[in-house]
C-alpha cells in the first residue's frame, strides 16, 4: 500500500513535471506563432536584394556605362576595356546578393552581365584597327538605337521588379 507521503510525492512529481511542459509547450507555441508571422527569409533582406541588383543592373547597362564612362581621347580596345572591366566590377561587388533573391532573378542578372560583354566584344571585332573609343561608343548607340531589344536590361529590370513585389505581397 501506498502511505500518504508517497502519494504526496507522486502527485507533486507530476504537477512538476506537467508544469514544466506546459512552460515549454507554450514557449514553443508562442515562438511558432512568431515564426508563422515573419516570412521564412527575411523579407527586408530580400528587398534590400531586389534593390540592389536593380541598381546593378542600371549600372551595367549599356548606357548607363556609356555616360559614367567617357571615351575621351582612348583607342577603342582601351575603351572596350575599361567598359568590361566596370561590367565585371559591378557584377563582381553584387555577388553575395545571389543569396537572397531566386536563382532565376540572378541568373537574369547574370545573363545580362554576359550578353553586355559579349556585345562589346562583336563590335570592337567590327571597327577597323586604329578606331577611337568614340568609334566603339557611336556603334554601342547605333546598335541600342536600331534594336531596342538587343539589350536585356528592360527585361531583367522587370523581372526583378515582379519578383520583389511578391517578396512586399509575401508570397
């Protein structure tokens, strides 16, 4: 038989114990509930992000290159140069920002990057040997002007505006 003292102690045992899970339980109820709150990644880094590559992608442009770049009394392959070296910088500077955003949004960042350099390259192949920076930056403009859509830039911008907004929507 049990004597009173025993019972005492298993029913003090058990409130203690139950109480001690309940604490816990509710912690993680109420951290839970915080979780279900917040989205899964931190949706101001992700914009921040967003934010970022947009100006990257400004920034690599074809024009925008043109006007930060000026080709002031340089050859055409010294010009070229520094445009792809600005191209690579920029890329380069932004590369952690890969973390937060889809692998779509970068890979079109990424894609513009390669098809800016690439650009630059087929023109410089086509000026004559000798040709000014002048040369190479009227041809990036005849180009852009003749075909606005051999630049990927309107379409990544897009891209990246749609996606952020989904990251405000929460999604």
């Amino acid at each position: 038989m049990l004597d009173s003292s025993s019972v005492l102690f298993a029913i003090v045992f058990v409130v203690v114990v139950l109480g001690i899970y309940l604490v816990f339980y509710f912690r993680e109820t109420k951290k839970t509930k915080k979780e279900q709150k917040s989205p899964p990644f931190n949706a101001a880094l992700q914009l921040q992000a967003y934010e970022r590559l947009t100006i990257l992608s400004e920034r690599i442009s074809l024009k925008s290159l043109m006007t930060r770049i000026a080709p002031v009394q340089m050859d055409a392959v010294t010009y070229h140069g520094l445009l792809v070296e600005s191209i690579k910088q920029e890329y380069e500077y932004n590369v952690s920002q890969q973390l937060y955003v889809s692998a779509e949004a970068w890979q079109a960042v990424t894609n513009m990057k390669e098809q800016n350099i690439f650009i630059l390259h087929q023109l410089l192949r086509t000026l004559p040997e000798g040709a000014t920076g002048a040369d190479l930056s009227k041809h990036i403009v005849g180009l852009l002007e003749a075909n606005p859509k051999a630049s990927l830039h309107p379409i990544v911008l897009e891209a990246l505006k749609y996606e952020a907004r989904r990251v405000m929507q929460g999604a």
